[in-house]
C-alpha cells in the first residue's frame, strides 16, 4: 500500500502517532474539562471519533501527572455475575496502574461487601494510595454496552459514580482526586431504566461534531488534486470523521477516479446499504429503535424535506435520530448530516419502510393484476368488472381516508406526549431548583402533580424517595422529644391532645406504647432517667414537674413549683435533676424526692437549656440572648463564661463531656439582628479552656444540634429546614436529610446511633442513618460469614459461615450454631414469616430447615452444580 495511503485511516480508533489526527473543539474542552476534575460524558453516534479522542486526551493529561484508565466495556463481557463484572472493572484499572495484586487482595478480603460497594471502596483505599498525590481519570468507553447485559441491573453503577463524585464535591478540597469520562452511543435514560435508581443528572456534555473545512486541511496534503479534491469530499461527506477519510483513502488508491464516482461505488449503489458498515450502523439505528417507527420515520421525512424541526431535548425520537449519525442538530434545528446520508436514506427510503409500506405494497400489485385481466376478458367482463372495480375504488377510498384518520390521531397523540412530556420536564428541572433551595413544600407539590404522567421516569422516584427518607413522620408529634437511654423509647409531646399529654414510642418499630396524660398542663420539657425507669416532665403557665413510670404510663409524683419550668435535666448518676426556669434560673433538686439543694445565680436573660455533662463534672447554662456559662456541677462555681457568643437556644456535650457544642452567633448578630440569618457556623469549645476548638461551617442559620452516642458525628437542624450530619473530628458532611417545610427546632439521635429523631411545624420525624448493608453488626466482622439475614425484630441476625448456620444477638454479639452441613454454604434465605431457611450448597443441594434449624426436606437438581443462590417465594 503506498505511503500516502496509509496516511489515512477508516475505521477502528486511530493509533497515537496517526498523522491524520485532527483536532476539533472538542479535544480542548475535553482536555480542560478533565483537567479540573469535571465529571463529563460523550455519548454521540458511531465512528464519529470518541476513542481516538480520548486517547489523545489521555496521553496529554499523562504528560500532566495525571493518571488516566481507559476502560472498555465490551472488553469485560456480558454473561456474567454482578461480582465478575465489577472485579472485571477493577481489574482493568489495576493492570493499566500495575497493581494487581493489592486490587485482587482487597477484592478478596471483602467479599461480604455488595460488589458496587466494593468497587468503590477499592478505588479509595487502594487505588488511591498507591497514587500518592496523583488525580485519576477514569474513562469508561461503549457504556452502551450495558444494555446488552441480562443477567443483573447495570443502572446502580452509573448511580455509583454519581454518588462517588458527589461525595468528592461535598467532603473534599479544590478539585476532586477521581473524575470518570463516559463515552458511547446512548443517552442517559437509556441506560438508567430502574425508576428506584438514582438519576444520572450531572456532568458536562461534550459535543463532539463534524469536522469543519479549517480542521480538515491536512487532509489535502496527501490528496491527488489537493485542496480542490478534499473540498468535493466534503461537499458529499460533510465532514463525517470515518466518511472523510474513507473518501480519502479511496482517491490515494484510484487516483484517476472522480469523486463522484467512488461516492457512487462505495456508498450509493444499490448493495452500499447492506455492506458498508456505518450506512448498516445508521439503517438499524433508525429501523431497529425501541420508539413508534412510523412517528420516528415520518419525523425524519420532515427533515428531509428540510422541514424546520426543532431540536427538542424533551422528544426522545430527536434523540434517536441524532444518535443514528444520519441527523444533527444546527442552529437549534434538525438537518439531514451530509449529502451522502441524503441520498441514501431518501424520502423513498423512509416511504418504503413505513410500518404500512408492504400492505400498500400488496395494493398495488392487485390493481395492476385487476386492470390486465379486465383487458383480456374487457367483452364477457365488462359490466362486471365495472361493479366490481367501482367497489374497490370505494373500498380503497374507505380503506385511504381510515388511514389518513389513524396518521391524524397519530399525529395528534405524538403533539399531545411532547406537550405532556416538555411540562413533565420543565417540572422534574424545577424540582431540582427548589429543592436546592430548601422549598420542600412546593417540592411535594410538584411531585403530586407529575405522579399521574405515564412516562413518569426514574427521576420522579428519586426526587419522591429523597423527600421521603424518614423511617416515620410521627404526625402530631413535637418538642419536647428525648430517647430514653435504654434505646427503647422516644417520647414526644402530643400537640393534638387537649389533654396536653405526652407519647412513649417504642423506639425500634415507631409505634405507640402508651400516653402520658392526666395533669392537663402543657409539656415544655422531658428528659428520662439514666436507668430509663422514669420520665420527667414540666411545664405550665403555673409551674409543675411531673415524675412518670416509663413502663406503666402511671403518674408517679408531683413536684410543685411557683414559676413555670421550661426545661428539665439529669445527672448522669440520675441523684439530681436541673430546673430551668423562664427567668434564668437554675435549680438543682434531688431526685426523686425534689429536694431543692442548690439554686445557680440567675442569668441576665431567659434561659433556654442547661444539661449536665455525660461526664457528671459539668452543668453548662446557655440564655436567649447568647450567653453561655460553664459550673462545677457539685459547687455551682463558674470556671469560665462567654457572652454574646452563641446563637441560643440548643447546646449538647459530647459523650466523654469533654467539648460543648451550639450554634454560634455572628460577629454583628445582636447590633444587627438581620445577621441571625447570615449565621451558620456550629462552634465546638473546649469544656477545659472555653476555647473554640474548631469550628464547623455550613450554609444556613442553625437552631438545634445533637451529638450522636459514640461522638462520632454532630448533627445540626437548620432555619430551611435541612439537616446536616458532620464527621465531629474533620468538619466534612457525612449526610444531608430533607423532609421539614421550616426550622428543625430539636435532634436527638437514638441511644444505638442508627436513628436520628428531628421536630418541626407540628411533627416529629424519625430518619434511618444508613442502609441496613452499610450497619456492620457487633461480632458480625471479619467472621467469614458468607450470608447474613436481619429479622424482623432487629436485632437478631441469620448467618451462614463456610459450613454451619447460626443465629446472633446484635446487642450482645451472642450467637449460637442451628445447623451444620458437609458441603460449603454459598447461600442463606429466610421466608416472609420467618419459619423456614433455605441453604444453598456448593453440592448443588438446597436444604429446607424449620426456625430451629432442623432439616425438613431437601431438594435435588437434576444436574447437580454449586448453587449461588436459592430462595423462598412470598406466599
């Protein structure tokens, strides 16, 4: 092949030192977009250069010091697990970063982790590390690959990324360490169908077009006839990356042929459709799409007859078309790509495959055979064949103007699902703006008022789950609520009651065990015992604390008091009890007997809590005008005082009592009070010093905050609404919950740090931290276990080691073996009412047992081969 003719290069991704590369727009923009760590995408038609692209983007972001993968995923396969697909994935990445074997060691250890899970978690903790301060790209080309797979749901792993770069954005600093580039020829709800999956909402889309007349110059150097010969190229190909340098290398190979005519031998001739493969690519594109073939095709004939045809991002045919390669989009309008595609796919071609094209076809064909035999028997027939020929002429009339009423009604439902579908979305987009800016009330409005769409997608339930994630909305519930520290209750204020009565939850299923009422005063204050035995209550315009068995509901005593009591404390040795009243006193009584034994000096202002320290060596009183005093809990002695510095009304110690935590006011909040809503920062000071230790920065006025049991993490309830869980030693976000129209004016987490309870605007929502494959049960790790179920009480758990069957208490770590079988374990499930497990076998053999692990039967394949799972129907 001579020299000029290797230049050029049709098909299959250029090599890295091809001359004929040219750069278009979209190099740079790729180039800088990956550069700042931006999550982006080019999903595009075939053969319009993605692969050459990104691997030269690749190399210069190298060059850089930036470590890029290039992931394929025709390369992984398709009849496989979730477990090989995923270890695939990882595995490509390790080769291309030499380390293999530190990916495989981490696949390995971790295999009780869900395979998603795990993918991810390899990317930080090995990965990552073994880059040192290296950014990675990941770029994952033929994403629509996945569609392919049968065998287990591809959406969470585009829902994976998305919640892995997320997660960058929200926790780390400057640009984000890892980013992914997709490629491939899709679209987004292509490859997310599950509505119960998270959207794939975000990123920049890089467009990737034709090349112009200026990008495609270099061309002409190798070309016989030069400039003059590359522009008629251009006239037929448009600029088509794998047209154009198809046309290229045919002319360096029959220089003497006009292009004219290679365009006719290569592309139009009556077999071109058939053989060449981007003309088969953009035929089945268009023939073959899971859409209404005639609306796709009549659309098309629109824009052949240069029709102006908006660009529509809401109508999923222009997606189709445009994904074809035959049709893009110019100066927001559709238009046919270039004159070769104009010629091979005409009006006749889009005619002759209408869905009616054959039936129409057949018609014809009749007629002509009608109107020959009607001139060879025109004599013996001619009476006849005049009824008869005036009969199918009205029957064809009949048969055409039904035709034309089904194209109208077509038309018409077509008309109707764009406009249905462009309000969908103009509400779907507005969704996203309000809930950003905390409008949670006209986000389920909106909600409700897309629910009915038929082509309702996973977007909706993402937006409907995300307004959604409290365990329970304990409806007509408020402040005053605590966790009794048991775990087993949570008691609330009754704010439909005109009994001014309280509620005891049970902690773990939300419902009701029993209410306290009978004194007909209103509860401003609750706190439990540290022993969980009672609950204290007061309030009232007259004063009262009220004494309550936790397990009985019983009114135990009354300790009168003069002044109306607001908030109500232990010690943690649960000897003393602290009494806040409205004009910033605090009085320490004995409990149970109300003894008064010491009374604090009152602050200037009203006081809005004082708690003890878990600690028992504080009592910390903080008023509504900012001021916060820290006391010796035995002497009442201040050791040290702050004014103006906190924003009121919520403070809590951390677990080992060694830090205080509240909302801390602006420098100008109290000279001017307009600042309060420019507040939000949460300060953590030193119980020690009454320093500020650190500060934890957020984006809304904070009112409420609560520290979780093990001091893991500061939960803050915000004026929006928002509340925000913080990792209590770096500050950084470890969640975001939403579900209060208003201020969230109390938190408490749950005494086992699983649960977070919030109260706003009448009602009290209890909100699950984590998803029950994110909660590693006490004795449950590093154990081997290669199945686990929960049960319905929560607190037991089903296990499979290698070879025996157990039962664990979660609260204890207690366990005990129910089963013993020879052959390896592979699977474990539990039926809906919890009588029956099934265990699959690596012998092929799924054991049926009863609740007490005792086998009952056992079921044999005919063809025995290890089981990787088995389970029990519902019913």
């Amino acid at each position: 092949m001579p020299a000029t003719n290797r230049f050029y290069v049709a098909g299959g991704t250029l090599p890295l030192g091809s001359a004929s590369y040219l750069e278009r727009d979209a190099d740079v923009a790729l180039y800088e977009t990956l550069r700042c760590g931006e999550l982006c995408y080019l999903l595009n038609a075939r053969q319009m250069g993605k692969s050459s692209l990104i691997n030269r983007v690749a190399q210069r972001l190298r060059t850089d010091g930036v470590a890029v993968v290039l992931l394929d995923l025709t390369a992984i396969g398709q009849n496989l697990t979730a477990s090989q697909w995923y270890y695939g994935l990882l595995n490509l990445i390790a080769v291309q970063l030499g380390i293999e074997d530190a990916a495989d060691d981490f696949w390995d250890d971790n295999e009780n982790m869900g395979v998603l899970r795990r993918f991810f978690a390899a990317l930080k903790q090995t990965v990552l590390p073994a880059l040192g301060d290296k950014p990675l790209v990941i770029a994952v080309d033929e994403i629509d690959a996945v569609r392919s797979i049968t065998t287990f749901a591809t959406d969470e792993f585009f829902a994976g990324i998305r919640a892995f770069y997320l997660d960058q954005q929200m926790t780390g600093q400057g640009v984000p360490r890892v980013t992914f580039c997709l490629l491939g020829t899709a679209t987004p709800t292509d490859l997310i169908k599950d509505p119960r999956v998270t959207p794939f909402n975000i990123g920049k889309r890089i467009e990737l077009g034709d090349f112009t007349p200026a990008e495609a110059m270099p061309l002409a150097a190798h070309l016989p006839g030069g400039a003059k010969s590359l522009e008629g190229i251009l006239f037929w190909t448009g600029g088509h990356p794998y047209l154009t340098q198809s046309l290229c290398q045919a002319l360096t190979a029959a220089p003497q042929t006009p292009v004219d005519t290679l365009v006719a031998d290569r592309f139009l001739s009556a077999s071109a459709r058939d053989t060449d493969d981007n003309l088969k690519l953009a035929s089945n594109r268009l023939l073959l799409a899971d859409c209404d073939k005639f609306a796709l095709l009549s659309l098309y004939r629109r824009i052949w007859q240069n029709k102006r045809v908006p660009d529509d991002d809401t109508n999923p045919l222009c997606d189709v078309l445009k994904l074809s390669g035959a049709v893009k989009s110019q100066n927001g309008f559709l238009t046919v790509r270039n004159n070769i595609y104009r010629k091979v796919f005409d009006a006749v071609w889009a005619e002759a495959h209408l869905p009616d094209a054959e039936l129409r076809r057949q018609r014809g064909a009749f007629r002509r055979g009608l109107v020959l035999a009607s001139t060879v028997a025109a004599v013996v027939l001619t009476a006849m064949s005049s009824l008869y020929l005036l009969a199918e002429r009205n029957a064809l009339v009949a048969r055409r103007n039904a035709s034309r009423a089904e194209q109208s009604r077509n038309k018409a439902r077509t008309q109707t699902n764009v406009a249905e579908r462009a309000s969908y979305t103009a509400n779907i987009n507005l969704i996203g703006r309000e809930w950003d800016t905390g409008n949670i009330n006209h986000v389920l409005q909106l909600l409700e008022e897309t629910k009915n769409y038929r082509g309702r997608g996973f977007e909706w339930d993402y937006w409907n789950r995300q307004c959604h994630r409290e365990v329970e909305a304990l409806a007509g519930s408020g402040g005053p609520f605590v966790y009794s520290p048991d775990g087993r209750y949570l008691f609330t204020n009754d704010v439909r009651s005109t009994e001014a009565s309280g509620i005891l939850w049970n902690a773990r299923t939300l419902k009701r065990e029993r209410l306290l009422q009978g004194v007909g005063i209103v509860i401003y204050g609750a706190a439990f015992s540290p022993d969980s035995r009672s609950v204290v209550t007061c309030g009232g315009n007259k004063g009262g604390v009220f004494v309550w068995d936790a397990a009985t509901g019983k009114l135990l005593r009354t300790l009168a008091e003069k002044k109306p009591i607001y908030v109500v404390n232990f010690s943690p040795d649960g000897k003393h009890i602290a009494l806040t009243d409205g004009d910033g006193g605090v009085k320490i009584a004995a409990f149970p007997s109300g003894k008064t034994e010491k009374v604090l000096p009152l602050h200037s202002r009203a006081l809005a809590k004082a708690p003890f320290a878990p600690n028992g060596k504080y009592i910390a009183t903080i008023s509504a005008y900012g001021e916060v005093q820290l006391r010796d809990s035995r002497s009442g002695k201040v050791l040290w005082g702050q004014e103006r510095q906190m924003a009121g009304l919520d403070m809590t110690f951390s677990p080992d009592g060694k830090f205080l935590v509240a909302p801390l006011a602006s420098h100008d909040m109290f000279e001017n009070p307009v600042a309060t809503h420019r507040q939000a920062h949460t300060a953590v000071w030193d119980t020690e010093t009454g320093t500020i230790s650190r500060k934890i920065i957020g984006s809304d006025t904070v009112f409420s905050v609560a520290y979780s049991p093990d001091g893991k993490y500061i939960a803050t309830g915000a004026q929006s609404g928002l509340i925000t869980i913080y990792d209590a030693n770096t500050g950084s976000i470890s969640d975001v919950l939403r579900g209060h129209d208003s201020v969230v004016t109390g938190l408490a987490f749950s005494m086992d740090g699983r649960q977070i309870a919030s109260a706003g605007h009448g009602k009290v929502n209890v909100w699950s931290l984590g998803k029950k494959e994110d909660i590693v049960f006490p004795g449950l790790k590093n154990n081997s276990s290669t199945a686990t179920a929960l049960m319905r009480d929560g607190n037991t758990a089903l296990f499979a080691n290698k070879r025996s069957v157990g039962l664990q208490d979660l609260s204890s770590g207690k366990r005990k073996e129910i089963f013993r079988q020879e052959s390896q374990i592979r699977s474990l499930s539990l039926s809906s009412d919890e009588k029956q497990i099934v265990v699959g076998g690596f012998d092929g053999i799924a054991r049926i047992l009863d609740a007490d692990g005792a086998q009952t039967r056992q079921i044999v394949p005919k063809n025995i081969l290890p089981l990787s799972g088995a389970a029990l129907s519902p019913n």
